[in-house]
C-alpha cells in the first residue's frame, strides 16, 4: 500500500510518496491557469513558464513546464542535488522575474500558439464558454502580443506565492530543499459560466466528430470519458469500418465541473448518417448506461492502475490538486473505497448530465435535418448609435455596418447583430487593416475597410469608441479563423436558404 505524506516547505503545501527511486521527481504547481486569464491577457502564464525554464536543466536533469485550464506547472526529474538546486534557482526567478530573452520568447510563445489553437477539445470549450474562463483556450493565447516585462511581472507577483502553491515529490524532501516564493493566498477558479445556448446544440467542425458535455466532478464522472470513447469506437470503427482514432478526455473547468470531450475522424461514407449515429450513441449511454460488466471492468482496470507502483505518485499529485480546490487529500486507502463503491446508478447520473449539456461538433457536409438546434449569432433589433456605412455592394447587398460610442452593428433592415463594447472582450487588429470585435460568448463581428463605403472611416471609428485595454494588434499573417466561433455565423449547408432571410 502506497503511503501520502504531507509537510511544508518554506510555507508550500508538499505531498510525498516513497517510491524507492534513485533519483528524484518533483511537481511545483500553481492554481492559476488559461481559464482565469482574460482574452487579451491569454498566454501571459505560459509565456512566464518559458521565462521561467530557459536554460535551465540539460544532462541528468530534465525539466519542463505546462499550462493548463487551472494550473501553471514545473516539472523536474533527476539527482536530489541537482533538482534542490533547480527549485531553487526556479522559485528565487517566479519571485523576482527578469526579462533578457523577453521578445525571444514572446516570439516563439506566438509561433506554438497557432498550433495549440488547432484543437477540436479547445473548440469544443470555445462553443461551450465563449471567450471568457475555460473558452479563451480556443483562441490561440492572441494576448501574448500585448505582454511586456512589467506586465508580466505583476501576473508572477499575482500567481506564484508559496499559498497558491502545492509541491509533489516522490521520496522525502531532500536536505536543503528551498522554495524562495513571496506569501500569498489560494486563488480560487473563476466559476466557469456556459454561454447560456438551448442544449442539445450543434456546430459545424471540420474536423470530424466532436461530442462534449458538463459532468459534476464526482468519482464516477471518471468512468465517463472511457465509456464515451468505447461508444463511439464500437459504432464508428467496430460497426461502420469508418473511423481510426475515437477519443475522449476529462477536462476540470472550476472547482465543481468538468467538461468531457470526446470525439472521431469519420470517412466520407459515414457522414449522411453521422449526426444520427453520434446523438443514438450518445442517448443510449445516458438513458442504459454501462452494462455490469462493462462497470466492472473499469473497477478493475482503475483497481490495477492505483496499485500499479509505476503510478504511485500519482497519489501525491492527486493530493496536491486536492489542496488546491481546498479539499481534502486522500490517502490510498481513500482511493480504493471510492472507486469500489461507485455504482451505476451515479455512473448513469454522470452520463444523463453528459447528454443534457451535450454540444456536437459536426461536418458541413454531415446529413442535417435539424435533429437539434445549430448554434448561431443571436440578432435582435439595432441598438447601436452611431454612423452608419453601407456595403459596398450596394444596393444588391442591403447590409449596414454601424460604429459608434457604445459599439458596433451589421444590420439588415431591422434585424442586427450587435456587440456592444461593455460586452466585448478584445478587438484584434491585424496587418491588412482589418479588425475583428469579440463578444464575451464568442461571436465575432469584422471590420474590414474593403468592404463598406468610406470603410476606412469605420476602421477610424472602431479605433477611437473602442476602450484601449480591448485592442490587440497582431501580426498580417494572423488574421485566420481563431476561436471556435470565429468567421461567418456557421451554418449547414442545408440551412443556407434560411440565412439568406438572416443577416450574415
């Protein structure tokens, strides 16, 4: 039986396990993550991560960093010496950051933004939360580019204190072992509020495949995941021969929910009948849940996965997770119990909220009959005071572009898509002149001066009305479709006749 030890150092909570190692692993984890960032703040944790690890580690001891929705972690692996030295040298940086290879970095932050943008899980969260919380994952860390060294020092000054810190390790503390970090309290998860859509609910991704949901975080929502990427390979690959990869993940969003996603490449064949298979697989999990023996097999596949001594850390890093929600670790013991007395009627529970708050992610060319409602830019009567530009293709193009003090507008007739800058949560401005106002679930309006009558005035406009801290000026290649509700209100192909009568 793997024992949880609990001490302190330098006012850092450390959990530890005796793995009988020769060397040493250690995680310093801090509760701050991408979900408590604002959009033009997105990447400022992982950028101060990269600082924070350049040059460090090489040769017997390995290190390396990660950013995720709740937490910002270090990583370190090798001698006792050389990983007390590492900790050191790293928490006297966290307190005091300096900034030599600052637009480097920024640059090379920028770069591996594009590809963590391209993710059909950080979508899935973009459709779900908008571009507040968990949703500023989808858009690619677009708040890099306004970083500086002094804004980047306040955030370190913000997250890394010894009290929003938790330190796992796999054998005792080394002699020596110190953690230069300012005092400070836990900072607790912004609650993560969904966009408010009527759900079930579909968008277009190209993707393939993308089926999520919000589960409480209870033990048996851990089954879920599993059961949910079972389902789909079954159906998709087993059954229809039109699938290779079927996934599904388990993503904590605040303190009491998790979003789980799950999801498949589909071949062409597949996709007449895609969105029926995929809400059939879906219902049949809520409503049958696992069989017997599909719950028991997974008892016993987490039953050897917690004995497993390659694992035992993992003990300690659940415990230092625990610490960081404020609540109670548990011991290995804990662990079992729990595991041996969920039942499936709280499995089903799980998979019921699962369907209740399930979004699909589907092909444009998916056969559409409206089996549930597609997600779409809400329009309403125009609010907005301001001047008004008319489209350049005028008169066969009826579309008004309004800016004004309060915000900015398309309008068709009476009907308009509205943002109003008290609801926006960044204005991109790119290379070619263009710009792009976000909404706080996501919906964006573009302004590009090509396309309206005097539409460089409107870019003027849109500059002056719009409040500073919501500009973003990004590079001229950057302008792409960033978010998972950016670009063109999406709609199915079989829906095009009915926006012709919206506004686009």
């Amino acid at each position: 039986m793997v024992e949880l030890h609990e001490t302190e150092v330098d006012g850092v909570r450390c959990f530890w396990v005796e793995t009988g190692r020769p060397t040493l692993a250690a995680k310093l984890a801090f509760r701050q993550g991408m979900a408590d960032e604002w959009l033009t703040e997105s990447g400022w944790l992982h950028m101060l991560e990269h600082l924070a690890l350049h040059g460090r580690g090489g040769g017997r001891l390995q290190v390396n960093g990660s950013t995720s929705l709740l937490h910002t972690e270090f990583d370190a692996h090798g001698p006792a010496e050389l990983v007390v030295e590492h900790l050191a040298g790293l928490t006297a940086w966290l307190a005091e950051p300096v900034f030599h290879e600052f637009e480097r970095e920024r640059g090379v932050l920028e770069a591996e933004s594009r590809l963590r943008a391209d993710n059909v899980s950080r979508r899935a969260l973009g459709w779900r939360y908008g571009s507040i919380g968990p949703g500023t994952a989808a858009y690619g860390e677009p708040g890099i580019a306004r970083s500086t060294p002094e804004s980047l020092r306040a955030k370190a000054r913000w997250a890394f204190t010894a009290g929003n810190a938790a330190l796992v390790l796999d054998g005792p503390p080394p002699p020596g072992l110190r953690l230069d970090l300012p005092a400070g309290e836990l900072r607790r998860p912004p609650r993560a509020i969904p966009c408010g859509d009527t759900l079930p609910a579909a968008y277009q991704d190209e993707a393939g495949l993308v089926v999520s949901g919000v589960v409480r975080r209870d033990p048996a929502a851990v089954f879920a995941p599993t059961l949910i990427e079972r389902a789909l390979r079954a159906r998709l690959r087993d059954q229809a021969g039109a699938a290779y990869a079927p996934f599904a993940l388990y993503e904590p969003v605040d303190d009491e929910r998790a979003v789980v996603v799950g999801g498949s490449d589909v071949l062409p064949t597949l996709l007449p009948d895609l969105v029926d298979i995929a809400l059939d697989t879906v219902r049949q999990l809520a409503v049958m849940g696992p069989s017997p023996d599909e719950l028991e097999t997974l008892r016993h596949e987490h039953h050897q996965a917690l004995h497993d001594p390659y694992s035992a850390v993992g003990l300690a890093v659940q415990a230092a997770y625990a610490h960081l929600r404020t609540d109670s670790p548990r011991t290995f013991t804990d662990l079992v119990d729990e595991l041996l007395t969920v039942g499936d009627k709280a499995v089903k529970e799980s998979l019921r909220e699962f369907w209740e708050s399930l979004m699909i992610g589907l092909p444009g060319a998916a056969g559409w009959r409206d089996q549930v409602p597609t997600l779409e830019f809400p329009a309403g009567p125009p609010v907005v005071q301001g001047r008004a530009f008319r489209h350049r293709d005028w008169p066969a193009t009826a579309a008004q572009l309004v800016v004004g003090p309060a915000g900015v507008e398309l309008r068709t007739g009476d009907v308009a898509h509205t943002i109003l800058f008290e609801d926006a949560t960044g204005v991109f401005g790119y290379g070619d002149g263009s710009h792009r106002v976000i909404s706080h679930e996501g919906w964006p309006i573009e302004v590009v001066a090509a396309d309206w009558s005097h539409g460089d005035h409107a870019v003027l406009d849109l500059r002056r009305y719009a409040p500073a801290q919501l500009h973003l000026q990004l590079g001229p290649e950057s302008r792409q479709e960033r978010g998972a509700r950016m670009g063109a209100v999406q709609r199915w192909a079989q829906g095009a006749r009915r926006a012709r009568r919206r506004l686009r």
